[in-house]
C-alpha cells in the first residue's frame, strides 16, 4: 500500500525499486518519478538523509521520521495528503532487530577450511547517508589478497598477505570500520561481505544540522508569506521548544514543497 507523504519524502522514481527483501522497502507507485527539486530543498535534503544517501538510508530516516511525527498530532498533516499509513512501529521491524546490522558472508570460491573473519566498530554512515556496503575479498596468490569495495564509494586494492599463528593481520573494509581476517595463503579462495551501516544520530542531532543551514534555505522552506500550511511549520520551528515538534515540523514542510513541486512545477 502506497503513502503519498512516505513517496515525497523518499523522493525517488517508483521504477526504480530494489524490491521487498532490501532494508526497509514498501511500496511507492511505479509512475511516480522523482522530482527535480531547487537547491534550498536538496540542502534540506542533506541535512536529513545525508550527503549522498542509498535507498538503505533514505528507507531507515523515512521511517524514524514519519514514525515520530505519527505519535503527534502533526499527523494530521500526513493523512491530509493520504490517509493510507504504511509504517508502523513494533519489535517485528527490521530497523530495531541486531542481525539487520550485523556483516553477512558468502563464500563464493576454495574449500570449508577458507575461513574469513569480521570484526570492529561500524562507522557512523549519517553524514554520507551510505548505508549499504559489499565487498569481495579474493586471494589472488600465496602473498596477495584483493579487498575489492563494489558499492559507492567503490575502491579496490591487491595487498601483502601473510598468515601469524594461522592469522592474517586485518584488511580494511573501507568506509565501514571493520577489518576481515583470513586463515588461508589458498590462491582462488574468495568470500563476499556485505551489510549495512547503522545510522546513529537522533532528533537532536538533526535539528543542530539543520540550525546551520542559513537563512536562504531556511526562508526557501517556509516561504516569505504567512501562508498555510507553511506558516504553521514555520511557527513551530522558530517558537516551539519541543524537539520532536520542530523536526517535525521541518520534515512536513519538505513534503509538503516536495508536493507543491509535483503539483505545480514552473513554481
């Protein structure tokens, strides 16, 4: 079932989905097409979703977002573009369960005894916005390995590989904090490593981002006019001391120009 306000706020064409199994995925109209938005609008985007955000991303903030603001009486402003609500919050989701967090590895080539390892600190993925990583790791020769990133930013390197009591030293998985560790110089074994990053800012976070934005995007969002339902966004943003009100209050005024965009796009 489709969510108008959900569809706005992803802003991404309806053709273009990863399918149901990705992180976070529901449905968004195959006609819709992801619309050209001004530079205030992208700013506030960036602000949001991050730098340059995968699907991954723009599915987990959507979801923490418009769950916040159902709990709220601004979501009067949700069902008035659609009254259909896809997202509901519960320990069932996959945004709140560990494994959705965790490495996954593949083997992909050698025998039972090629063993890979991961382990570390996952990075903080909110200032890219990339969620989703996957990586092949490949012995290439008896002194080389490759760590080959094949999601953006892609990067890939043939290293010195050599074993300490069974172990290789860590390999970095680039941008993801982690190290793999392998227990084998077995030219041809290979392993797929992929996951996801968790987002890890709050409302807090968000809004000081967005306190830095500068007035030019800011006076883009709301407008210059005392007009509705922009004036009340607007209101709240500045007067209100609630932090879930003023984030609030942001996200729907980007929904709501997202829309107008749509609806009216020579402005």
């Amino acid at each position: 079932m489709f969510n108008h306000a959900r569809t706005l706020l992803l802003n991404v064409s309806g053709s273009n989905g990863p399918g149901a199994d990705y992180l976070g995925e529901e449905l968004i109209p195959s006609e819709y097409a992801a619309l050209s938005l001004n530079s205030s609008l992208k700013s506030v985007r960036q602000h949001i979703f991050g730098a340059d955000p995968d699907r991954g991303m723009l599915n987990y903030r959507a979801y923490q977002l418009l769950s916040m603001i159902e709990k709220t009486d601004l979501q009067e402003f949700v069902v008035e573009l659609d009254n259909r609500i896809t997202y509901e919050f519960g320990n069932e989701n996959s945004f709140v369960l560990q494994p959705t967090w965790e490495p996954k590895i593949e083997q992909i080539s050698g025998t039972l005894d090629d063993i890979i390892t991961v382990a570390g600190t996952p990075a903080r993925p909110d200032y890219t916005g990339r969620l989703y990583y996957q990586f092949e790791v490949s012995v290439l020769g008896t002194t080389t390995i490759q760590i080959n990133r094949q999601t953006p930013p892609t990067k890939s390197e043939n290293l010195t590989l050599s074993l300490s009591s069974g172990l290789s030293e860590g390999f970095d998985l680039y941008y993801t904090g982690y190290k793999a560790f392998v227990n084998t110089v077995n030219p041809g074994a290979s392993w797929r490593v992929s996951g996801y990053l968790q987002p890890q800012v709050d409302v807090t976070d968000i809004i000081s981002s967005m306190e830095s934005a500068g007035d030019p995007v800011l006076t883009e969002l709301f407008g210059t006019k005392s007009i509705e339902p922009w004036a009340t966004f607007k209101n709240l943003w500045y007067d209100s001391s609630d932090l879930v009100y003023r984030l609030g209050a942001i996200v729907l005024a980007l929904i709501y120009r997202t829309d107008e965009a749509r609806t009216n796009p020579y402005g």
